[in-house]
C-alpha cells in the first residue's frame, strides 16, 4: 500500500466500514451526537443532543430592508446654501421696468425713466432632531455587524433624511407651526394658477410634459425646467407612453437581445428634463389600524358627527361632477408631532348631487388636542377599508368640533409630481447648521445623544415651478 495514502485504518478505533462492524460497534454508534436543525434549545436534556455545544452561525453583513441613500433624490440633488440667522431673508427682482413703449422717442427728448421692481422675502428656519440610546452594557457586548453606537447613528441619520425628504415635499406649517413649509405648499401659496394642473386621476403623458416645460420657458415666468420628480410608478407609465412611439435596434442593442425602455428623461422644447423617481412620494397610504406615537402624548381616536351633504346649497368649490356621484366611505385620524390616534369611522356619505360637498364634524377625543386631522376616504362605489389619505385639515375648533369639508378637490389612490428648474436662481435649502451630534447628560447606565439639523427649503421664483396634482396610474397600478 502506498504510505501517502489515507484508509479507515488510520483512524481511531479501527473502524472497518459499513457492513463490518459487530452488534456491539453498533449500539456504541448510536449513542453518538445528533446535531440537529433546532432554533431553541431544547425543553429537557436529551442523551445525544448537541444542541448545547453548536455555536450560531450569523452572516456578518446586516441585511437591509428599507431605504437606503439613493432614494433621497430631491435632498441629494438640491442646491444647499448656509444660513446665519433663524430668519433668512432674500431679495428678488421681479422686473426692470412696466412701461414696455416708453423707451420710443423723438429726436433730441429726454428718455422716460424707468423703475425696476424688487421684494424682500424671508424664510424662517425650522429645526429637526432626534434622540439615540444604547444601554452601556450593550456597548460592551461583541456585536455581529459594527459598533453598535455607529450603526444606531447611521439609522437616526437615515431616519432625519426620510422626515426632510418627505417634508421638502409636503412640509406644512398651517398644520404644525414647527414644520417648514415644502415646496407643494410654497407652490399653492404663490405661484400663478397656470403652474398648477390638475390631473383629476388621469396618468401623465408626453403633451402634458411639453406643456408644463413652456409654461416654465415662456414668458412672465422666463425659466428652464430641469428635473421631473415623481412616483416610480407615474415615471413607467410615462415609459409605457413613449416606448410604442420609438424605433429600437434590437439586433444591435448591446444587452444581449432584451428588449424595453427605462427613460432617463425627455427633450421638450423648453430643454432637456431629467425624471427624478422618488419613492417618498406617494398617495399617503391607508390609516394605521392603531395608534402611533407615545400615548401619554398623542391625542385620542376623536368622535365624529354624522355625515351630510348640503344639496340645498352647492358651492363653486366643489369638484363633484356627474361623474362622481356615488357612495364614499370616510375614516378620520387625530394628529399632532407626537403621532397619531387609532382611525375613527367616519361611515358612508351618498346622495350626492352636481357641485355638492361631503361635510361631518370631528371633536378630539381626549384632553390633548390635536393639531390636525388626517382625512382617508375610498374611490367611489367601493367597499369600506380600501380609504387613502385625501385632506389634512389644521385643526382650527381647539378643543371643540371642528368642520370638516371633502370638495373632491384632492383623489385617493393619486400623488403629485412636480416640474423644477433645480437651481439656485429658483429654489434651494438654506441650513443654518449642518446634520450634527450632539451628546447628552449621562443619567442613567446608557449613553445617549441626539443628532439635529436647522433647515429651511425655498422658492425663489414660484413661476419656474409646475405642480401636477391628482396624478393617476395607468389601469392595474395602485400607487
């Protein structure tokens, strides 16, 4: 045999191999460890088990189910500027001069004077922050990814970039004078009627893109649109739209034969606009099921009156048409910078009539008064639990009842997508400090923190923005 080789006899015991072992070399292999596949130890110790001696095998990499950087699109990409003072003013220069024949004269007169136009505007900064906690002993354990302190300031961080992302958006200091006012709302304050369209549940297409960029381009408003923010889903149907209309070499297409269109924008003929998917925009989603927030601060589920319609008396605001006319189903959720209230049923509204409006009453529940009502209704026709989120109304009545009014001027199952000139002549973020962290009192056996940033976004030139509100999905989409 030769000597570089390894056989059963090399191992202890003189194990011969399966079939020649005696009775006796059986029963003893029987009682050797079992390792078994269990997750917990077992209730009573069992001859043979090896539970106890296996040790746990973790994958080092921390596996991540939620966002993650590349989704803070308009945050990464918008012009940041410092601030020095929690009241940032600016001027704008609305115009060199009104009379546009003055400038015509005779031989040897004296020119008309001119007067340009300015304004002094101000934004006031708005502070974010929250606070980090890790018990001192968890500090010391040997963790199965990184330090523990460091993956729990990266998750603040990450948290801090969500509030401001959704904010830049629909930031609203009528509901919660602490909040910056995002761009959505700066938008419906100032910009002319033109820059904003209305969708009514339809998808966006190629006409509207061309005639939201020219709204921009063309005179007053003399701007170069740049970026498209959106859902991802509102940017396919915009693909779907396009894809028919191209011509592909398939044959040439260097990917190996396959065949669609991921568009990275469009040229209109204000200029080429850049399509910015961001998942943070969305329709608001359903109501929780509960309460969210601590509930020693949050106000309770509030009470509602009964629902009705005022047919004796249709308003010029309503946009019910007779399209719309059907059966609705409302629920209703108290809100303040705590949290939440579980949702209350608001229950169904029907007869409605041409121009008509929706109406209940809301009374807060409990002694903490809310700072503003979230209002979630269903299409029309359709079964109870299937509402999304139509209105935020600032809670106005205190702790008395407050009114409620649908117009149908908002759509369940709809977003809004917003066309920017993305720059610092027409909009940006003032900071007045940087996202920092900041240590706190020891006070107990953990080492805590809390990690801030002082913001504000601004609009400079409102008429170099458009607002699509409303927008739907092509048929099967739900946002």
């Amino acid at each position: 045999m030769n000597a570089n080789m390894v056989s059963w006899s090399d191992y202890s015991g003189g194990v011969d191999g399966f079939g020649v072992s005696s009775p006796e070399e059986v029963y003893e292999l029987n009682k050797a460890l079992t390792a078994g596949n269990d997750i917990a130890a077992p209730g009573s110790v069992t001859a043979g088990d090896g539970f106890a001696l296996r040790v746990e095998s973790l994958e080092r990499t921390l596996k991540n189910l939620t966002y993650r950087m590349e989704h803070f699109k308009l945050w990464k990409n918008i012009t940041k500027m410092a601030a020095y003072n929690t009241v940032e003013e600016f001027n704008t220069l609305l115009n060199y001069g009104l009379n546009q024949d003055a400038g015509w004269i005779a031989e040897g007169d004296l020119p008309v004077e001119a007067d340009s136009s300015y304004q002094r505007n101000f934004v006031k900064m708005k502070f974010l922050g929250v606070v980090g906690r890790v018990t001192h002993v968890m500090s010391l354990v040997r963790p199965a990814h990184q330090n523990v302190i460091a993956q729990e300031t990266v998750n603040k961080t990450m948290l801090l970039l969500k509030m401001i992302e959704r904010g830049l958006f629909k930031g609203d200091s009528s509901l919660d004078a602490l909040q910056f006012d995002g761009f959505e709302t700066q938008i419906v304050a100032s910009s002319p009627t033109a820059n904003i369209i209305d969708k009514r549940g339809l998808p966006l297409s190629q006409d509207d893109l061309i005639a939201a960029s020219l709204i921009i381009f063309d005179a007053p408003n003399y701007g170069t649109p740049t970026d498209l923010y959106c859902n991802p889903k509102v940017k396919a149907d915009l693909a779907r739209t396009f894809f028919p209309d191209g011509r592909y070499d398939i044959f040439n297409k260097p990917s190996n034969g396959m065949i669609g269109l991921d568009i990275k924008g469009c040229t209109t003929p204000a200029g080429d606009i850049q399509f910015q998917p961001d998942v943070f925009i969305d329709d608001g989603g359903a109501p929780s099921a509960t309460a969210i927030g601590d509930s020693t601060k949050i106000p309770a589920t509030p009470t509602v009156g009964s629902v009705t319609t005022p047919t004796a008396s249709p308003t010029t605001l309503s946009k019910f048409t007779a399209d719309d006319l059907g059966v609705y189903t409302y629920k209703a959720v108290a809100c303040n910078r705590y949290g939440k209230s579980a949702p209350c049923a608001v229950g169904a509204c029907s007869a409605l009539i041409l121009n008509d409006c929706v109406t209940f009453t809301l009374t807060p529940g409990s002694a903490i008064v809310p700072s503003w009502y979230e209002i979630y209704r269903t299409k029309k026709d359709v079964a109870t639990g299937t509402e999304r989120l139509i209105l935020r109304v600032a809670n106005a009545g205190g702790a008395g009842t407050q009114a409620i009014f649908d117009y149908n001027a908002s759509l369940p199952y709809c977003t809004s997508s917003y066309m920017f000139q993305q720059n610092a002549d027409a909009m940006s973020v003032k900071q007045l400090a940087p996202m920092l962290k900041i240590p706190l009192a020891t006070i107990d056996s953990s080492i805590r923190w809390q990690q801030l940033i002082y913001l504000a976004p601004v609009l400079y030139a409102p008429g170099r923005v458009v607002l699509f509100k409303n927008v739907g999905l092509a048929s099967g989409y739900n946002v």
